[in-house]
C-alpha cells in the first residue's frame, strides 16, 4: 500500500489471479467479456420535498450502492489481466485510471473508518516502481526468485481513528530450495496515524525474513530418508525452519524512514490507496486473516 517500497533490503512506505474476487466468490471472465472501462455509472439523485421524499431518499442511497459495486467490479475488470500491474498496455493504464477514479469519487469525502481498515488486505493491482521491479526481478530470473502473494495487514489499536500497526508481507520463493511461492515470508512492519480525514503517515520500523519453509528436495539432500537421521542433520534443518532475520529500518539516532499515504477509497471489501509523492497506486481486496 501506499510507501510499500522494495528495493533490496527495504520495503518502503507494499502467475495470479485469473478470477475476480467479488462478494465472497470469484468471476470468471472469458476473452469476449473483457472490455476497457470507458466511463463512470452516473448516479442519480432527488431533490424532492414532498412526503414521499424519505423513499426517494433510501431508493436514491440502493441505486448508488448498486452503482459503486458496479463501478468496482468494472475497476477488477480492467486490472484483471495485468498480473497485478506488471504487463500493462498505455490504453489498459488509461482505462484502469478511469475505472479508479470512478470507484474513488464515491469515498472522497468522508472520514477513515478504522473499523473497516481493520483486518487482512490482499494486492490485486499496482503501479508502484519499487513493487513491480519484484515481479520483474521473477520474470527475468524465474530459477532465483517467486514472487506469490502480497498482503498488508492493519491492525488498528486505536479505535479512535488515531492509527495503529501495520505489516506489508510478502510471500517468495527461490525454486528448488524452497516450497513453491510460499516458501518464505517477508515482513515489513510500521506504525502508522491518521492525519487527516484520508492521509495515513507510516513510520516503517523493522524488516525481517521468517516463515522459511525448505522443499522436500533440500531436506533429502540435507538428511536423507534412506540413511539414519543424525542429531547434526535434525538440528540443521530445525535451524533453517525457524529462522528468522530481523534488521531494523533506522538505526538508533538517525531519521525515521517514513511516507504518507492517502487512501482514496476504502469500505468492507475494497481499499485504494496513493502514494503522496508520485509512488503509484495500489488496489487490495479483502483476505482472510493471516
């Protein structure tokens, strides 16, 4: 999200989907269903003042609920294709802009809701450099480095829009040595506040690598199956299950490293956000929790 930068050793101020995750289910979309966004739905709305005016109203808040879900289901369309924002075309980054702002108009004015922003959000889409040259590292390098799936997690403290904790994960791998995707966890964590109706500030605190988890291959060859375990090999392969690096983002006396982040539209399912300074757009829907 918003300053989840990744360069080597820093992950700053954030083969996949195929299927589109809408209300508790997913969207198959075959080649002929798929179209650029072109424009917003319209929404329409009432002025009247006469009795019936409270119906007009309720009928007038259905009708753009129904218009904001499909203007986010029109927005997972768009970016459906992109591998998460890594192979984009001119005209699919223009029609995924449209499609974001017409989802984003909804949310402008209203307040941060800690309570929604609570919870585990899943990547689905981003244009941020420092993200997507993870996935260009996976591609030209696909015998070094998987990239799986990228999460953020909130946990908000303070239920009084005041801020909380959150961690940027990111699930990789290197073939061979480790499981497939999922063979280690990289774990940025960061306290953030909310500063203003829609800007959140993060202070990143500490990196680490955890959750390592060898591949059979490399467990056969660290102890074999056919040969009696010695204590030795138990104990190397317990040691690289359980390891964890940890390294902090700041040494003690020198600047916070830290970034502000607007969100630009968040409710149950869906949260956009940009990142203030030009560091791209990022498109997260709702995951269990981790």
């Amino acid at each position: 999200m918003g300053s989840f930068t990744l360069s080597s050793t820093l992950l700053h101020h954030h083969h996949h989907p195929s299927s589109l995750p809408i209300a508790g289910g997913f969207l198959q979309l075959s080649q002929h269903q798929r179209k650029p966004f072109s424009s917003c739905v319209a929404v329409s709305s009432s002025s009247s003042s006469s009795p019936i005016s409270t119906n007009n109203s309720d009928s007038t808040s259905q009708s753009q609920s129904r218009q904001v879900e499909t203007n986010k289901h029109e927005l997972l369309r768009a970016i459906q294709e992109t591998q998460r924002g890594f192979l984009t075309t001119p005209d699919q980054r223009f029609s995924i802009e449209q499609a974001l702002v017409c989802v984003e108009k909804y949310d402008a004015a209203s307040a941060i809701q800690l309570n929604n922003l609570d919870g585990t959000w899943r990547l689905q889409y981003t244009s941020a450099p420092d993200v997507l040259v993870l996935f260009d590292s996976a591609q030209r390098f696909p015998s070094l480095l998987q990239v799986g799936q990228i999460f953020q997690k909130f946990e908000c403290l303070d239920q009084n829009n005041n801020g909380g904790i959150v961690r940027n994960v990111v699930r990789w791998s290197i073939p061979s040595l480790l499981e497939e995707e999922d063979g280690a966890t990289l774990l940025v964590s960061a306290k953030f506040s909310v500063i203003s109706k829609r800007n959140i500030y993060l202070q990143f605190e500490e990196i680490s690598v955890q959750d390592i988890k060898i591949s059979e291959g490399l467990q056969a060859l660290i102890a074999p199956a056919l040969l009696p375990r010695t204590f030795l090999s138990l104990q190397i392969l317990q040691f690289l299950q359980t390891l964890k690096a940890q390294l902090p983002v700041a040494s003690p006396g020198s600047q916070s490293v830290g970034g502000l982040y607007y969100l630009s539209y968040l409710d149950g399912d869906m949260l956009i956000g940009r990142a203030v300074g030009g560091g791209g757009v990022f498109v997260f829907t709702r995951a269990q929790p981790l």
